[in-house]
C-alpha cells in the first residue's frame, strides 16, 4: 500500500511540474497556479510519508 501511495504522490508531482511549464510557456496564470499547487501538494505528501517510516522504526 506504501508503495501505491508513494507512486501516487510522485505522479501528482510530476503532473505539477508539467501544469506548471505548460502555464508558462501559454503565459497562463491559472495553469501555472495549478501546477504549483500540485506539485508542492505532492511533495508535501512524500515528506510526510518519509517522515511516518522514519518514526515507525
């Protein structure tokens, strides 16, 4: 399941970076709001994850 999880935030991250390219290069504001806000959201879910095994051992 952690496996899932982590494959799912990692997507949600790279689907971030591209949104957010993509606002840049059409200059649109929203796209480029959205993608950074997928890409820090995933990032943010990957520190926490990491941080939950850490305290598990």
């Amino acid at each position: 399941m952690t496996v899932a999880r982590t494959m799912r935030n990692k997507a949600q991250t790279l689907k971030g970076k591209v949104t957010e390219e993509l606002g840049r290069v059409t200059g649109s504001r929203r796209l480029k709001r959205q993608g950074r806000t997928d890409r820090v959201s995933g990032s943010l879910k990957q520190a926490a994850e990491k941080a939950g095994r850490a305290f598990r051992r």
